[in-house]
C-alpha cells in the first residue's frame, strides 16, 4: 500500500464523539475533566490479559481480530480511561507484508535478514490494504463495543522500524544505523521512505476502520541529535503525518529521551506532542513554543512509570505536580512519560486514573 493508495472500500463511518474529554484536549481544548490514558495499558500488567493471552504468541494475538479487540477493552473496563489504545505492534505491519520478523520474548523484535545495502532496501515488500484486513476487523469491533470512548491506532515511526531492520533487533547503540545514515544517506533515505509508506499505509487502513486519533511511535528517536533528526528522520515522519491530514483525527508523536527535539517532533506535523518523563510539562512547553512564539502546543504525559511503584503520598504528589505543570499547554492529556511495565499493580493505576480525574 502506497502513501498514495486510496482508503479500503469498507470504510466505517466516523463515530461523532463531541463530548469525549481525550479528543477535546486533542483538538486544544480545555474539557471539563483532565484526560488519562496509559501507553502499554493494553495487556502488560492485567492478570485477565495474561490469563487470555496465554498460549498464544504475541504477533498472532496482534492478528486475531476477537482477541485484539478484547486486550483492547481491558483497562478500559478496569481502569476507566479516557481512551483505548489498539493492540498492536510496531513491527505488525512488517510482519504483515512478508518481512521475516518476530518477537521474541525477553528480547523483542528479531529480524532474520538485516537490511543494510540497496538491493536488500529494494527487495523489501510494500504493504497492502489486504494484509491487514484482521487488525481493520479488529478496529470495527472496537468501534461498536467501546461506546464513547475513543479508540487510538498506532504505527511505528520511519527510524525506529529502520533501526530494528538494520541491526536485526534492539539496539542499545544504533551503531549500524548510524554508520548507515552518514556513509549511505541514498541508501538511509531510500529505506525510510519505504517505511514511512508503510507506516501510512497501516494508519490509513486504521483510520477507514475507524478509529478517532492515531500515535505514531519513534521509540529510538532520542539516540539522535537534533541536527541528525532533522536531516535524516524529519522528512520521513513528516510525510506519515501530512498523509493522514485530510483524515481529521488528532495526530499524536512520540518518542523517548526526545526532550532536546521536542521542537523537531512539532515541525513534524502532529496536533500533540507526547513528553517523556526526563522534561517537566512547563519547561517542554516553553521549549515547543520557542520557535512558534504565540502557537501554544498541546502535550502529553509524563509521570515517570517507575513510580508507580513508589508509596501512594509520593504518587499523588507527582500527579498533582504534572497535572499544574500541563496548564502551560494549549491543553494536556495526562499519560506516562513511556508504557506502563509489567509488574505495575492495576489497582494502582486505578487509583491514579481516578485521581486524575478528580483534578
């Protein structure tokens, strides 16, 4: 599926959601109630997703339309946030148009045939609507069971899909990528074009499905420095950004120890910008508007989620915290400055949930 390709024949129609505090805050408003949802909140920590997951690996849960769907509702039910996040992978995609990569657990994504010279950046397939067909059914089941709550798709973002190609898994380094960029850029470009497509092309299948905002994941962004980012990964993320414009679905970016291109992630196009934990939420601010004086942005985040794990007086005080610090922005969605880890105790981020509210 080209960045071009037209949406599938099938398209659901766009559920109105007017009152829906996330999508408010999303569009720059202010709703009545400060907005929460966690990254990672589909499964990780739920002893009902482990009980349902069991068994089965995890690609295959992320193509069982019955069992997405329902890992999908889960902390919804549970927690009461203000919106699902689908369940998926970054790597679902590649994995959907014929790339050999699996997850390995303990390890994560595992590609069996790097991708470092031109000829194996041209022998990778493109992504076609059909490939995905189980992850759109997935969405339209969403739509009819969650109600009024919001339901965000994702994709992964052009550098860290390339950084899992060309190291052949996590990288603690991104040494190969790295060296690729500076010595091949022809090669490097060539490459993250072809994953922006794709990464479109999955966002665009998710959003005909229907689903009312979309993240995109640079989860290895932060390896890069601003002048870097700009050169070699900001054309590319932008390009996904300005194909699903016409959509009309807030666009959320996100990346990890990005607080020194936070203004780069904005110049990409999205509508939020997703704050990690390392920058408080006024000092980000203040960093998105220095080049954009007078445009407030709209941000999300960013309890550390290591503290979930602290003492409740030490939580709440943290919350409190990030919430006043958001009133900087044009508006704020409360999250984790990452997802949420694995041993977190649910009853903990319900309580959060409902503190959060309660501001």
């Amino acid at each position: 599926m080209s960045s071009s390709a037209s949406a599938p024949a099938s398209a659901t129609a766009r559920r109105a959601l007017p009152d829906a505090p996330f999508l408010l805050a999303a569009r720059g408003e202010r709703p009545s109630r400060l907005p929460v949802w966690f990254m990672r909140q589909a499964g990780r920590s739920l002893p009902e997703y482990r009980e349902l997951r069991a068994g089965t690996a995890m690609l295959d849960a992320c193509f069982d339309p019955e069992m997405l769907a329902e890992i999908t509702l889960q902390p919804v039910r549970r927690h009461g946030v203000d919106a699902a996040i689908l369940f998926s992978d970054i790597v679902v995609p590649l994995k959907a148009a014929g790339v050999d990569i699996d997850i390995v657990a303990g390890t994560g994504p595992v590609v069996a045939s790097p991708v470092r010279d031109a000829a194996a950046v041209a022998a990778l397939p493109e992504l076609d609507a059909e490939q995905v067909v189980p992850v759109a059914e997935g969405v339209r089941l969403l739509v009819e069971r969650l109600g009024e709550t919001p339901l965000i798709g994702f994709a992964g973002a052009p550098f860290t899909l390339a950084s899992y190609l060309i190291e052949g898994g996590p990288s603690r380094n991104h040494e190969r990528t790295k060296a690729l960029m500076h010595s091949e850029p022809e090669v490097w470009h060539a490459l993250a074009d072809k994953l922006a497509d794709i990464a479109l092309g999955f966002l665009r299948v998710q959003i005909a499905a229907g689903v009312d905002a979309i993240q995109l994941f640079d989860s290895w962004a932060g390896a890069l420095s601003p002048r870097d980012y700009r050169e070699f990964v900001l054309p590319h993320s932008a390009k996904v950004f300005a194909g699903v414009a016409d959509s009309g679905v807030p666009r959320i970016h996100f990346g990890v120890g990005t607080g020194e291109l936070l203004s780069d992630l904005r110049d990409a196009g999205p509508d939020v910008v997703g704050v990690d934990w390392r920058v408080p939420l006024d000092e980000a601010v203040r960093r998105l508007t220095a080049t954009r004086p007078g445009s407030a942005p709209v941000v999300q985040g960013n309890l550390d989620p290591a503290l979930l794990f602290g003492s409740w007086p030490v939580l709440e005080a943290e919350v409190r915290r990030i919430a006043e610090e958001g009133r900087a922005a044009a508006a704020h969605i409360f999250n984790l400055g990452h997802g949420v880890l694995p041993d977190t105790d649910p009853e903990v981020i319900t309580r959060v949930v409902e503190l959060v509210h309660s501001l």
